[in-house]
C-alpha cells in the first residue's frame, strides 16, 4: 500500500503522517527531510528530492512494506510519478490532499511552525502563498484539518486503505 499526503506547507501532512506511522506499520518519507539532507551535501535539489522518495518507496513497496508518502504533490507530474510507483509495484495507493480551509489558523501554522530537521528553513506564509500549487483534476480524498484533528484525520486516511 502506498499512502501520499500532498496539501501546501502548514497544513498538517507531517503531523498527520506521524499519527498514522503510529497506527500502522509503515516507511514514512518525508520530503522535507530528504531535501534538507541533499541541501546539506551542497546539492542543487530541484526534483532530485522527489526522485529519491520515488525510489525508495519503489524498494520498500517491493519488500511489501507500506509506504507513507509525506510531500507537498505540487504538481500533475508529482502525483502521476507516485501512481507509477504503485502501479510498478503492484501496490494499491491512496492519494490524499491535505487542507486547512481557515486562512487565518493556516497562517498561524505557518508562521509558528516548529522545525524538527536541521537546516531547514522553514517557508514564510508569503512564499506558500506563491506556491507552484495546481488543483487536483484525479479522484482523491481530501482531508480539512480545519475541521479534523490529526489522530481523527489518520483514522479517517486509514478508513480509506481498507476500501
């Protein structure tokens, strides 16, 4: 099973992505990290953060292990590589976008968000705003965490893994 939570930086995918690794055994990439690890090497990351995540998912999918995908998912190009991904490997996946519906508690989040990967420069509410964001065209489920709290949101997602 592949699980990709996708939503714009303060949403809740990371917090909700830890109450789910938490239920269920599972690999948990985060992109975040990943990223940060390729910056602190001096690498140009570009897409290459992805490329690793898509890769190792590939791997751990292939020992039958589920896969947590914690990523923004900007783009149709992003979402398509992990449906590759699950259909390279025989896996079922379940493609999540996460929301905040209340402006004013997203920003909150964004500018109060505490950093757990060295390194990592957090984004300003400015630069998510500005985010290469464009809206899901394929079915997926969409979660508000305006209106859910992170154990009720992963319950929910995993409602969904047993369809």
């Amino acid at each position: 099973m592949l699980i990709v939570l996708g939503g714009l930086p303060g949403t809740g995918k990371t917090t909700i992505a830890r109450e789910i690794a938490a239920l269920i055994p599972c690999a948990h990439l985060r992109i975040d990290t990943i990223e940060q690890a390729l910056r602190s090497t001096g690498a140009d990351v570009g897409p290459a953060g992805y490329v690793v995540a898509y890769a190792l998912a590939r791997s751990n999918l292939s020992l039958g292990q589920t896969v947590l995908a914690d990523c923004v998912n900007p783009l149709p190009v992003t979402r398509e590589a992990w449906r590759a991904v699950a259909v390279d490997t025989g896996s079922r996946i379940v493609e999540v976008e996460i929301v905040c519906s209340d402006t004013a508690e997203h920003r909150r989040r964004v500018e109060q968000r505490s950093i757990d990967v060295p390194g990592l420069v957090p984004p300003t509410w400015e630069t998510v705003q500005r985010h290469d964001y464009v809206p899901w065209s394929t079915p997926h489920l969409v979660v508000d965490t305006a209106a859910l709290g992170a154990h009720e949101a992963a319950k929910l997602i995993l409602s969904h893994t047993r369809d």
